[in-house]
C-alpha cells in the first residue's frame, strides 16, 4: 500500500485551520504545527482586553476541531525554520518534521515602525497572553490610583491608543465604556472624571479603508463616548510613563495600546524565501513559491496581490486568510489527482468595524453601507457566526446579552499581579505578608 503524502501546516490561525479542515477528507495525512495548542480569536481580543469576554470564550482547544478524523494530527511545536534540502520543518529542542507538500500560515506581529521605546514599553494587543496581560495592567492601574489618589495627577488614568484602524478604534470604544459605565461604579471612592483615553492617528482620517462617511460616524461616535480623536497625530518616542507625539507634547501615560499596524512574523525571515512589503513572503498566483512549488503561504504573512489591478495586497485580515487556506488545500489535492492549478481569487466580503453599543460601521462590495444599530447588529452575528466552538459562541452570546441588559462586564479580574513602580508600596515588598 502506497503512503498517503504528508501535508505539513504551520500555524492554527484562520488559513491554517482552513486548509486543514478542507484536507479532513483528502488522500493526506496533514500534520498542523502551532505554538500553542489552542486557537484565538483575533477579532474579539480586545473585549478580553477590556472585560467584556473571558480568555476561554475566545480560545478554542486546536485539537477538539480533529477528533473525528484520524488524517488530521496536531503537534505543539516552536516551528523556527525550514530545511529545504531534507524537506522538513525544523522545531525548537523537538524533531523536525518531513513532508512532502507545506502550508505556512503562521500570521503577522506588531509593526512597531521603529519608534524608539514603542516595542519595550507599549502593549500590544495581538495574541491572548497580549490580551490579559493588558486587562490586568488596566485594572491594576485603577486599583493604584484608588489606593494612592495622588498618581491621577501624573497621567496614571490617562491612556493612549495608538492606531486608528480596526483594531485601534474598536479598543478605544470599549475602553471608554468600560471606564465610564462599569468602573465608575466599581471605583465610587475615586474621580473617574480625571481618567482619558486618546486614539491617536497619524493619517488625517480614521478606518482608512473605509469611505468618508463611515470614517466621520467612527469619529464621532468615539468622541460621543469620551474618546479624544487626536489625527494627523504620529507617536515618535514611548518611555516607561510617557508618550511623545510629532507636534512635540508630551503625555503622561502607564498605558499606550499598540494598535498601529502588523507586519509578517518572524518566521517570514528564517525560510530563506523572497519577501516583500511589510517582510511578506512573496507568492505566486495559485499561492506557491517561487522555486517550491509544493510549498504554499497563505494570511497575513503571505504578499499577495490584491486582484485589483493597482499593485495593493490582500489585506491581513480574517477573510484572506480562510479563502487562502482553503485554496491551498484544493491545490495540494489538485497536484495529487494530476489536475492543472488554478489562480487564487480573493472575494471581498465587506468590512465591519465596532465602535461601542449599537454603534458600528459595515461596508459591502455592492456598494452598501451600514451605520449604527443595523451595522452592530450585523457585526455581532457575523463574529458569533465564525466564533469556533458551540461552547463559545453561547458564553459569548450570553456575555454580550448579559452586558447589554445590565451594563456590567464579568471578568474584571487581576489575574497576574504585576508590580506597579508609582505606587507607594510595590507589590514586591508586600509579597511576603502573610494573608490575615
């Protein structure tokens, strides 16, 4: 009996697990490599970052997707490169893993632009870890400025968001809501009124790629919720506890979120493959390699063209990433059963963005365009719609129903204490006390 060719895919994101899923039935033995032996979300990171969702509602265990399959392995593994030669991927202190045809769906990271301190001291908000790490940093900075009134004045409510894309204006939104509906009243003892968030933008509008009517409603629904819309506003120099801007002002701030652009992973580096913007691995128009052709890259670390003629690439975005995934896959099988390839052909399925409570924008390919509660409405069952999991998409459903009913938000917890450097005892120095 013939072996089945191996599929080897790195990355359990939206392209990977697409390409994965498609193959469930195909005549391959598909291995998924990740880091992580669970699935995020990405859409939904910033409500755990702001206490609207749990961790687990947003996580889904990589191999509850496989459980019925035998054809479908799943490895935890720190993939860090490619032998070419020996055709196997190389893992950090394991084995490498041989194939015969790879998938490379390992994602993008935090494009920090080179601006100095941006990368050390701003908090991103890309990964889960990054996500409770800054619930925990949001909170903690309340419980500082409650226990030592005193800090509001040195900015230690002031937070700063920087990026006005999708991911910028969807935190700033939340954010503001969180301080004002639910802190206010956790935090009755302390001025909430002295507690800011800014979006700061370096382009002249919000949602660039959205048209100049939802750009406006964005802006305006920020400011309806607290948020000051700073634009044409560049970030030049990030320290521990302030934030520097173009015009030269200076902000106080413990909290800068990172929401500024992304840029291929590390890995795009380390395979010695041809690159291009933002360090994309460059790919051909049925999504193989240059010189490899059994070897595909699909998502955001792919540099693919658009398909619309102006030299723009696909977006790193969800969609992009599934529709590649899935053509990779009929790829792999098209080679096996000896049928031509064919060209990959992105189709655009609208964009969506969430400002806060019945506020959001939606912009389809037909020309429609959604503000407001109809848009929020769409917003909410698109992502239930791909949220993986029946588990999640009911503790997420209820979590939202919850939230909306009665303005509270769930998981306000300091999971991980951290050490808070303005506050008058850190925590290093309490850590030996013994509970009462």
């Amino acid at each position: 009996m013939t072996a089945r060719p191996r599929v080897v895919i790195v990355g359990a994101g939206f392209g990977g697990l697409a390409a994965a899923k498609a193959m469930e039935k195909a005549p391959v033995d598909v291995v998924v490599l990740d880091r992580h032996n669970y699935h995020t979300f990405q859409p939904l990171l910033y409500q755990v970052a702001t206490a609207g969702l749990n961790a687990a509602d947003v996580a889904y265990v990589v191999r509850g997707l496989f459980r019925r399959t035998q054809r479908v392995a799943v490895r935890k593994a720190l993939v860090i490169g490619v032998d070419w030669d020996s055709r196997s991927v190389l893992c950090a202190h394991e084995d490498p893993v041989p194939f015969d045809y790879l998938v490379v769906a390992a994602g993008s990271a935090c494009n920090y632009f080179g601006i100095p301190g941006a990368e050390k001291y701003a908090f991103p908000l890309y990964t889960l870890e990054d996500a409770i790490r800054l619930r925990n940093h949001v909170l903690s900075l309340f419980e500082a400025a409650s226990a030592v009134p005193a800090l509001l004045d040195d900015g230690v409510l002031t937070f700063v968001v920087a990026g006005g894309g999708p991911t910028g204006v969807e935190v700033a939104g939340a954010l503001g809501e969180l301080i004002d509906r639910v802190l206010r009243e956790d935090f009755h003892d302390l001025d909430i009124s002295q507690a800011r968030v800014m979006l700061v933008e370096a382009a002249p509008q919000l949602l660039t790629p959205f048209s100049p009517k939802s750009q406006r409603y964005a802006k305006r629904e920020l400011e309806r919720h607290g948020v000051e819309v700073c634009l044409n506003t560049a970030v030049t120099r990030v320290t521990e506890d302030e934030v520097t801007l173009a015009s030269g002002d200076v902000i106080r701030t413990r909290a800068l979120i990172w929401g500024a652009g992304v840029k291929a992973g590390g890995l795009a580096e380390r395979l010695g493959l041809p690159t291009g913007r933002g360090g994309r691995v460059t790919v051909e128009s049925d999504l193989s390699v240059a010189g490899h052709p059994d070897v595909f890259v699909v998502g955001d670390i792919a540099d693919a063209p658009d398909g619309k003629g102006a030299g723009d690439r696909l977006p790193q975005l969800a969609q992009p990433a599934i529709q590649g995934g899935k053509h990779a896959a009929e790829q792999i099988v098209r080679t096996i059963h000896r049928a031509p390839r064919t060209d990959f052909r992105y189709l655009d399925k609208g964009t969506m963005a969430t400002i806060g409570r019945r506020a959001a924008v939606a912009e389809f390919p037909t020309g429609t365009k959604l503000t407001g509660p109809v848009a929020w409405l769409a917003w909410l069952a698109l992502h239930l719609l791909y949220l993986l999991g029946v588990r999640n998409k009911v503790s997420v459903f209820v979590n939202w129903a919850w939230n909306y009913l009665t303005w509270d938000r769930g998981p306000r917890l300091i999971i991980r204490p951290e050490r808070l450097a303005q506050t008058a005892h850190p925590l290093s120095d309490l850590e030996t006390i013994e509970p009462s």
